[in-house]
C-alpha cells in the first residue's frame, strides 16, 4: 500500500504568497500608480494595457491568497488515481 502524498509548503513561502498576493489584490482595486510603473507590472501595463493589468494581478492576487489559506489549514492530501 502507498503512502498518500501531500503538498506542504514551508511557513516562509506560505507567509510570502500571502503578503505578496495581498498587495497585488489590494493594488489592483485601489489602482496604486507605484505598484503599476514597477518591475513585472509595467511590463504587463505595456503588453495589455493598465486595465487589463489591473484585472490580471488582482486575480493573482487573490488566487496566491487562497492558496495561502489553504496551506495554513494544513497539507492537501493529493488523490492517487
């Protein structure tokens, strides 16, 4: 019989995705020009335009919460098909 497998991140990772992830829902909604004239943000305002990149990072955003969350609660057990 197999061991299940399940994902665990460390404390740091899950703590960084959950700032990270934080700042790019919270810049997204308040349209924060600093966050949007910097690094991978700028490249992503001059590809698709500032609303679309504003849409983009606020789904990020919110999905590198989620997944935070989820890891604090503990290990996802992954199903062995």
């Amino acid at each position: 019989m197999r061991p299940d497998i399940s994902i665990a991140l460390s404390s740091t990772v899950i703590l960084l995705l959950f700032v990270v992830g934080g700042v790019g829902a919270v810049a997204s909604v308040y349209n924060w020009d600093w966050f949007f004239r910097a690094g991978g943000a700028a490249w992503l305002v001059r590809r698709v335009g500032r609303d679309r990149a504003r849409v983009i990072c606020g789904a990020l955003g919110v999905a590198m919460v989620v997944i935070a969350l989820v890891q604090m609660t503990g290990p996802v057990p992954v199903p062995r098909g």
